[in-house]
C-alpha cells in the first residue's frame, strides 16, 4: 500500500522518538524559549536555595524577581525593575565581585540594598569618625567589621553639628563652639570625658579586633591598657592631648611599632608630656621603629630613656619641641638610629654643652631640618656634630640659615645628598665653598634660593655639576621663569600677552 512521504513508515521508531524526547531533561534555554513559567519558577527557587544555604545576609524578596521573570512578554518595561540576578549569588561570590571595583565606589554600591550596604561595609578599612553616638551604639562596627584604621580625633570634641567654626592645624582640624574655647585653647570640659572615651574604645575593640592603627584623644590608663590587651594587631598609635601618667596604659601594647604623640598645639590645646612620660613610654614600647613628638617637654634624660629602651628605634621625630638644653648629647644613645628630622623647631638646643661631651650618632644616616630656626650658632655646630656621619642632609623653609650658619656643614665629610629648598640668605659664595669640601657628593637640588645666582657659579662649581648623578638647579624663580619665556615674546613691552581677546 503506497504511503505518502510526509508519514513515517515505522511507527515504532516516531514513538520511542517521542519517549526519549519526554524523558530527556530541558534546558536553561527551552525554558526561557518556551516560557514555562512552572519550572522556570523551580529553577529559580533551587538556584536561590542553595545561594541562600552558604548566605548570612537575606536576599530580596523572591516573587518579585519570580513575576518578572515570568512576564508574557519575556522582557522587562521600562518602569518596571528588572530582575535581581544578584540574589541567586552567595554572600562570599558578591563580595568578591565588589571588591573589585574602585575604592569611591563603595559608598554608592551601599545604596542598592540592605545587602549590598553591609556587605560594602566589610570593605571599608579606614575611616574618619564624626558622631561619638555612631560608637557607643555600636553601629560602627556592626557597620564596618573589617576597619583596621580609624580616627576618634574629631568625634571626641563636643560641637554642634551645625557649628560654622572650624580651627585648622597642620595636625589636626576640628568644628568649635565658641563656649568650648578659653585663653585661646580648649579646654579639657571642650573634649568628652575620659570616661566616656575609655567606653567608646571598649565597644570599638570589641568589635573591631582586628585594629593597626588609631589615633585617640583624652584616654586614660584604663582605656589604653584595654587597648593594649585586646587588640593584639594594633601597630600604629597617635595620642592627643595625653599626660605623663596616662603613659602607663601603653605597657599593654608591646606590638607598637609606630607612636605619634601629640602634647601641645598651640591655639587648640595644651598637655604637658616631660621627662617621665617619655621615660614610660620607652620602658612600654620597647618595639618601637619610629616615634614622633609633638609639642612634647623633656631633657637628656627622656632622650637618654628612649635611647637605651627602645633600641630598635630607626626614625625620630621631633616637632615644635620644648626640651631643656643638652638633649642634643642623649642621641648618641639612640644606637639604631637613622632618619632624624626636626620640624617648626624655634630652639634647637640652647645649651648644648661642651663638644667632648656631645657624642655622635654613628648609625644616623638622614637629617631633615624643616621650617626651624637656625640663627643659634651654638645649637646648630651641636646638631652637626652629633650627625656628623649623615649621608643625605635636607634643608626646607629655614629661617637663619645664612652662610656662616650653613658652613657648620662642614663637618659632615660623608655627605652625599644635599637639598636646598626656601634658603633665601644662602649665597651661591656659601655654597661653593661647602661643597667643594663634599668630595662624595652625588645628588644636589637647589629651588626657591634667591641669593644664589646663575652668574656667580665658578668654574669650579661647574666642574662638580658635570659629575653628579643628579642636579636640580632652580634658585631662583624669577630667572627661570624669564629664561623659560626667551623668545617668545611675552613680559616684555609692546608684545605678546596671555590675556584673552
């Protein structure tokens, strides 16, 4: 019997076709082209399952994505949201994708959801604190788990939010009221109690285990020797506005290796920090790498402590200082010692005492001077002595630093870097004439030195540019910048000009 080609001939064959057709598993793709809403549905609702099983934060709302999905048309509107694939994803897997994108993004992506605002909180590893009450509550650190850098600094002075006052230093920068400043500083009721600082660092430790560094003002023993034993990982501390005894919270850090401490800032506020304060701190921190004093008092003896302490110590810095004369000698103690630099230093020593009893630093090899007053004679020979082995000598914004002050210089005969920056009195005769005396020098940078001209270079001056490895030579700004507009025919009369038309 003739059949038609469109039959098949073996029925059999057509119905185990079907059969296996039926029993093979459908696809992402069959699902979606088919729009089968059921088990597009029960695909969804395993993905998310087992998203949810390795999840700690909640997802959105299911349904929601499940109806958009399963819309007739197959895509969404344009006023509805889309879909959240987001949420079949784990806590671990999102976090890995966040943390790949820039840093200034972190604050926008926390705005999508309350899943994606604590999970960008994990990343966020330092931060500058405002509100005290953000602390005490304990929203920061539920906030922020992961932060290892944090400021209190600001946070701890009582101001109205809305206050228009705002005292700037080069260290610190804060929002006053004028009921919280007296004789020109603030005074002790202008900062939150100890107390309730030592709270706030408690339920911040508690939280936040995992602290390198923070910067405090006003603690206590108390608050800092909880610190100490909790925070194991703690390795950079700054401290504001502390005195001697307070000091004593610091034996409980003995991972420190960087401290900052702030005494005196004049115009904001004023602590007294002496002799034995830095002897605590030195017998607290014997670790420390690099220790910075700020508007802090003390004598030989401090120095002296620190010295034979702390004999890791490597750099040291000392900011508008108010110590006794005779400091100058206790380096030679510092037996690791090498970076020192001093900075907005009125008196460098004022009575450094006889040369044999100086001593010198055999280890230091940097000294940075930095907006200080050098018109003591006395003082500065002192220093150089004592640093006599420096290999890299930095000058910047220096009052007083005229020829005879500079060839006190003289002396570091292992000299080899050299930076001049704001020495207006120097003359290009002074500088000759200690150089020449520098047979190993190899890097030179002179900027913004007035009295040092191009015309007054020697030949012999000349001869040593022409072997240096580096050379910087701009002294004097106004001859660069004319020597820069040769030719051109701007500044001069009747040419051109940079106005527009």
């Amino acid at each position: 019997m003739p059949t038609s080609p469109e039959e098949n001939p073996n029925p059999k064959a057509k119905s185990a076709a079907a059969a296996a057709k039926k029993k093979r598993r459908s696809s992402l793709s069959d699902i979606w082209n088919n729009k089968d809403a059921q088990a597009l549905k029960q695909l969804v609702l395993q993905m998310r399952a087992q998203s949810v099983s390795n999840s700690t934060t909640p997802p959105s709302e299911p349904e929601s994505d499940i109806q958009s999905l399963t819309q007739e048309d197959g895509e969404p509107t344009r006023f509805s949201s889309g879909p959240d694939y987001t949420a079949v994803l784990s806590d671990k897997l999102l976090l890995n994708v966040l943390s790949k994108l820039p840093e200034h993004q972190h604050i926008s992506n926390s705005l999508v959801c309350k899943r994606w605002c604590k999970l960008s909180g994990k990343l966020v590893r330092s931060i500058k604190l405002l509100d005290w009450e953000f602390l005490e509550s304990g929203r920061l650190s539920y906030r922020f788990p992961g932060l290892i850098d944090i400021d209190l600094v600001r946070a701890c002075v009582k101001s109205r939010r809305n206050s228009g006052i705002v005292m700037s230093h080069r260290l610190v920068s804060v929002h006053l009221d004028s009921n919280s400043i007296h004789g020109g500083f603030v005074g002790k009721e202008g900062f939150l109690g100890q107390e309730v600082v030592d709270g706030g660092v408690k339920v911040l430790v508690e939280g936040c285990a995992n602290l390198r560094r923070i910067v405090l003002i006003n603690a206590s023993v108390e608050g800092l020797g909880y610190l100490g034993e909790k925070c194991e990982t703690l390795q950079e501390l700054e401290l504001h506005f502390s005195d001697d005894f307070a000091l004593k919270g610091l034996f409980g850090c003995r991972n420190l290796q960087i401290l900052k401490l702030v005494g005196c800032i004049d115009g904001l506020y004023n602590s007294m920090v002496s002799d034995i304060g830095l002897t605590i701190l030195a017998q607290g921190c014997p670790r420390l790498l690099k220790l910075e004093l700020v508007g802090c008092e003390g004598s030989y003896d401090g120095i002296k402590a620190i010295g034979q302490c702390c004999q890791m110590l490597e750099e040291l810095i000392l900011c508008d200082h108010r110590m006794d004369g005779g400091w100058l000698s206790a380096l030679s103690f510092c037996s690791n010692l090498k970076t020192l630099k001093l900075q907005y230093c009125k008196v460098l020593d004022s009575c450094p005492g006889p040369d044999e009893h100086l001593g010198s630093c055999y280890t230091l090899n940097e000294l940075h001077l930095h907006q200080c007053q050098l018109r003591d004679k006395q003082g500065v020979r002192a220093l150089f002595l004592v640093c006599g082995t420096v290999r890299e000598l930095v000058f910047g914004d220096c009052w007083g630093l005229d020829n005879t002050i500079f060839a006190a210089a003289s002396v570091c005969r292992s000299l080899r870097n050299l930076s001049l920056e704001g020495c207006s009195l120097l003359t290009t005769e002074g500088l000759d004439s200690v150089v020449q005396s520098w047979k190993e020098l190899e890097r030179l940078k002179v900027v913004s030195c007035n009295n040092i001209k191009d015309s007054e270079i020697t030949p012999e001056l000349a001869t040593l540019f022409s072997v240096l490895k580096e050379l910087k030579w701009r002294p004097d700004s106004r001859s660069f910048l004319s020597s820069g507009l040769e030719g051109t025919g701007i500044g001069q009369k009747g040419g051109r000009s940079l106005r527009r038309k």
